[in-house]
C-alpha cells in the first residue's frame, strides 16, 4: 500500500523545466497503449521518466486540459488541491499544487510556470512549466518540490489523432529512498494517462479552440 501512494510524486509536476534528452530509455510498461520508459540521470539517485501515447484528439483539446488547471485532481494521481495563482497571457498560468501521501510521509507541493508554445511549421506544441520560489510562502509539515525536469510534446498526426510524448525528472526531496521511488515509477503516469483520455471525451473539452494553438 505504502508503495502506492508513492506514484503521486512520480506524476507530481504535469510541467516543468525542459528535461535534456536522454540516450538510454528503457520500456518499462506498455498498457493500453500507454508506453514508459526510464533512464539514469548523471548526478541523480532518481531516474527520469518518458510517457508516450497516442489520443484521438486534437492540438487544442489537451492544451485546454493542461490550462484547466482546476480539473487536475480528477486525472492526476493523487493531487489534493490546486489553486490559479495568475494568468500573465492566454499561453501561460501560474498555480500552486498540493499532493496527498500517507502517514507518515509529509505531502509535497510545488508552484509552476506553465507556458505553451506551438512550431509554425510542423505544428507540434511544447508544453514547460518550471517550478518557481517565491508565489507562495513554505508551508509546515509540507515538503516543497523545486528541483524538477519535464516537458509534454505534442505532435499532430492527422485529423483529431496526436502523440503525446511526456519527459520527466523529479527528486521528491525528504527522505523517499530512491531505490522504491525508482521501483513503482511506471504506474502512476500509466493511471495518469489513462485518466487523461477520459478527460479529452468529456463535452466540455469536445470543441475546444485556443487562438494561440493552430490545429493540424
């Protein structure tokens, strides 16, 4: 049981700072289409995650999803709250996160950047969101998380039909030990997703449009 409350921290920041590219992903789990891969990071006990997956839904549908910030507790695993801090432009948010974890471990929370950008070319959006200090004071008995490294790229492959490709490296700091963070990594992002793809069937999201995103 223990174990599986860990899988919130491995799905805890949908954004982050662009994580650098790896060059020994190794597939750890392949369900329902939802594939994860894994690999070393120099200097790190933690290893980074990859998530790939293909949705039919368009460009605009998930970015929607991602800025509707308020809807994250009901597909990211295990995130107790969350609250819009500011919305500087029509591509980027600003918003704090709590994420639930047993007795005796000590929630986590972290604030994020989130900013969106699309490719003119191919089309292909870039979703980062680093952590930043300074938004919202430390809270007691709550563990900040502020070294983190991710990103969502999203590539149209046709008509409503996209691939998502998710990177992450997260250290939950405390005193999680690495060897089980590593050991339940898969399984959170895989429930993540798959609660993802019910999001995008919802009808509030069915005709979703974002000015700033040019579908394919």
């Amino acid at each position: 049981m223990f174990k599986k409350h860990l899988l919130p921290l491995l799905f805890l920041l949908i954004t982050a700072n662009s994580l650098s590219a790896q060059t020994d992903w190794k597939l750890k789990a392949n369900s329902d289409g939802i594939k994860v891969y894994s690999s070393d990071v120099a200097g790190s006990k933690f290893k980074a995650l990859r998530v790939e997956c293909n949705f039919q839904a368009t460009l605009a549908q998930i970015v929607t999803i991602l800025l509707d910030v308020k809807t994250c507790t009901e597909w990211v695993y295990h995130t107790k709250s969350i609250t819009l801090l500011k919305q500087p432009s029509p591509s980027e948010i600003y918003y704090y996160s709590e994420v639930s974890l047993p007795w005796p471990t000590s929630n986590r929370d972290f604030v994020a950047h989130l900013i969106v950008s699309q490719d003119e070319g191919t089309k292909a959006v870039t979703v980062d969101g680093p952590a930043v200090n300074g938004l919202i004071p430390l809270k007691d008995g709550i563990i900040r998380v502020t070294n983190s490294k991710g990103k969502w790229v999203i590539t149209p492959l046709g008509k409503d039909e996209i691939k998502v490709e998710y990177t992450l490296h997260v250290d939950p700091a405390g005193s999680l030990p690495a060897w089980l963070v590593n050991m339940v990594a898969s399984e959170g992002p895989t429930q993540s997703f798959k609660k993802l793809k019910l999001q995008l069937k919802k009808p509030e999201y069915k005709n979703a449009s974002l000015s700033f995103i040019k579908n394919y």
